[in-house]
C-alpha cells in the first residue's frame, strides 16, 4: 500500500473531528438526556455478534450485507448491522418476563455491507430505546411521543412521523385472496419503492374484485390524515386490516394528550425494511436528507425466537442523518469550546500551570502551550484565531505577569 493510501478511509466510512464531533456528540447527549427522563436505562451490546443473531429468518440483515469475520474456533462473526436484534439477544439473557416491562436505551454503530449505497455510510451511528413486555397501545404511543421530543430537543420544529401498521399489508393479501409468496413479495417491493404505475400494472394481471382494486389504489393515493385511513377501512371486512386500523386510531387520539398529533401523517402502504414488525411502523423523515432520520415500530415475535415470549416495541434514530438534516436547516447546535490558550515560556511554567488548574477548577475549557524553539508570541496568535479561540493568556517571561489578547473580533 502507498504511503498516500495510509491517509484515507475505506469505502462507506470516514473521519469526524473537531466540531463535528463536539455536535455529534451534544446531539447523542441531548437524546439519551430525554430517553432517561422517560426511564430508559442505558445498555451496550458487542461490536460484532454471532451470525444466527442476525440475518434474513430473523427479519433483520440479509448475509451478503453483513461483515463478517471468524473466531479461533472457527464461528462465524459479523459486525452488528442493526441495533434492535442485538438488544433483544442481551435483554432475554438478563431479563425474565417476571422482571417486565422493561426500558432500555442504547447508542451504538452499526456496519451494513450494502455496494448500493451511493455515497451512503456503511457504517452509522444509531440511538434508540426499546420498550420491552408491555404489548399494549400506550406503549405504542410513548415510543412515537419520545422520538418527537428526541427531534425537537435537537432543534427540528418541522418533520414528520410517518405511520403504518405491519398487520394491515397482511390482512388485505388474505382479503384479495393473494397467497404466491413471490407475487407478494413482488408487492411489497414496488410499494417500498413507491413504484405504483408497476404496482397497477401487476393488479391487473391479477384476479382481483373491485373492491380491492378500490382500496389498493385509495391506500396508494392516501397519505395523510387519520380520517383517510378509516375511509379505507369501510371498503374491507377482513379483521386484520380492522385491527390495524383501531390501533392506529388508538395511537392518534393517544398522541392527542401529548399534544403531538400535528406530527403524524399515516401511509397503509408503509413496508419497512425489516420485516420482524408485526404492529406500528413508523418513519421520520425532514428537510435537508432524503433518507428517514428515524424509523422504528412493534415487534411482538422477534422475542420469541431468542427464547423469551414478550411484546416490545422500539425506534432508532439515524444520527449521521440527523446532524445532516440539521446542517442544511441551519439550525445551530450550541456545544461548549475551548475560549481560553495559555502561553508561556519554560522557566514560567508553574504560573502557566497553576492559572490553567485554578480556570479548569472553575469550569473552563483551557489548552496549555510551552513556547517551542523557534516560535515566538506572534505564531501562538495566529494559531489561536485559526483554532476560533477567544483568548490568549501569555505569561510575561520578566514579570510573570499575565498580558490578555482577543483574538476574536469584538471581543
């Protein structure tokens, strides 16, 4: 490898420094702030897992999109490629249902080996909270109300959450009397994709009475309110669908208390790319990115296969996203800087020092610089303008005592 190689980052990763870390990391800490004051408890899982954690049969990653490596003994091992089934392996090894419900939050990376990401990361930063063992509505709707604190505690005020329901795709396959798994598959995909000139086209192919080519082309075209949603409803009989139906009304009137309902918008055509939700789906989306900043929903049977039968229903937060939508917003994610730098020469050493322990003992931020051979004050102050520091505290090498420089303009 050339010695210029040694300098970038593979594919699909990349560096962050300075203030675009001191950002990422306000924002990590503002969200896990609020995930705590709803009685999320924090939890970290492994890097890289067993592969059988994770994997098409689980609903989760396929295996051609995961890194995978090998143990000494020969097990295969992948990076983490999606939060939730690893949480859910950690939570049925610690908790029992006796000890439910429980909350749970976490922040971590996750890696996804996926060659049509154009421009996309490979591996991301995630935070979110799951809330294991209560099956019931409200818990469906705390979930929907942190992630729109969670957004407006990092400054969005306009966004919305995206609604859907995993069972009523489900319930109207069983009404239309559609049962090839590939046909259904093939549905599934182009309503992903929004590709609904191809979705019509296939419809026609099909055996369908006019009530479900009804309802397929109002669910395609009805993407908003509640009372949308329930209109759909009158044109099937199949219970499912119903149920669907009720629990997003539920959730809707729910989120009325919180006084959020001004965020929901509901898509009956929503499929997530995960297929382990078995209830509410939802998806965040923005100004500034094209991608979800935040997905997440109810999966009542990916428990199960981990040895442990509970409900639970979570979210993630794409926080590469999020800061992206934030910094074409314009909107100003305030963090804490170094204002203050100490210069001083060797022989007034302890009074640079002292004076940085007694500043720190107070608060502040403060970088210390012993004068290098060959650099006077005046390259310490242009170092310190290029930084954005504020001031320069230089300790006289006669008198010992402190001259003060701004170096920021007004100051």
């Amino acid at each position: 490898m050339k010695k210029e190689q040694l300098l970038h980052t593979p594919e699909g990763v990349r560096d962050i420094y300075n203030r675009e870390y001191a950002k990422k990391i306000k924002i990590e800490r503002i969200i896990q702030d609020l995930m705590n004051s709803y009685g999320y408890q924090g939890i970290q899982t492994p890097t890289f897992e067993f592969f059988d954690i994770f994997g098409k049969e689980k609903g989760s990653v396929v295996s051609k999109e995961m890194f995978k490596l090998f143990d000494r003994e020969g097990n295969t091992l992948v990076l983490r490629p999606d939060m939730t089934p690893s949480v859910v392996r950690c939570a049925c090894k610690y908790f029992s249902t006796e000890d439910m419900p429980v909350r749970l939050g976490y922040l971590g990376n996750t890696f996804i080996n996926k060659s049509s990401y154009r421009g996309r990361l490979k591996e991301s930063t995630e935070v979110g909270a799951e809330f294991i063992g209560d099956g019931g509505k409200d818990a469906d709707a705390e979930i929907v109300a942190l992630v729109i604190e969670c957004l407006k505690g990092c400054g969005l005020s306009e966004f919305q959450i995206d609604v859907g329901h995993a069972g009523f795709l489900e319930g109207l396959f069983e009404e239309a009397k559609i049962e090839d798994t590939d046909v259904i598959e093939e549905i599934l995909t182009l309503l992903k994709n929004k590709n609904f000139f191809a979705l019509e086209n296939l419809l026609l192919e099909l055996d369908l009475s006019e009530d479900i080519k009804k309802v397929f082309s109002k669910i395609q075209a009805y993407t908003g309110s509640m009372e949308q949603v329930e209109e759909v409803g009158q044109h099937l009989t199949n219970e499912k669908c119903h149920k669907a139906i009720r629990r997003m009304t539920e959730l809707y009137k729910t989120m009325g208390y919180y006084g959020y309902q001004q965020y929901l918008s509901f898509d009956l055509c929503m499929v997530t790319e995960y297929r382990y939700y078995t209830g509410i789906i939802f998806n965040g989306y923005t100004y500034g990115t094209g991608d979800a900043i935040v997905s997440g929903g109810r999966y009542d049977s990916l428990m199960k296969q981990f040895g442990t039968d509970a409900p639970a229903v979570g979210f993630k937060i794409s926080i590469d996203n999020l800061l992206i939508a934030l910094s074409r917003q314009n909107i100003e994610t305030k963090t804490k800087e170094v204002k203050t730098m100490i210069v001083y020469k060797d022989a007034q050493k302890e009074v640079a020092i002292r004076l940085a322990c007694d500043m720190r003992a107070k608060g502040e931020w403060v970088q210390v610089f012993s004068m290098a051979p060959g650099h006077e004050l005046d390259y310490y102050l242009q170092l310190g303008k290029k930084n954005q520091i504020e001031n320069l505290l230089y300790v006289e090498p006669e008198t010992k005592q402190i001259r003060a420089y701004a170096l920021t303009e007004g100051k």
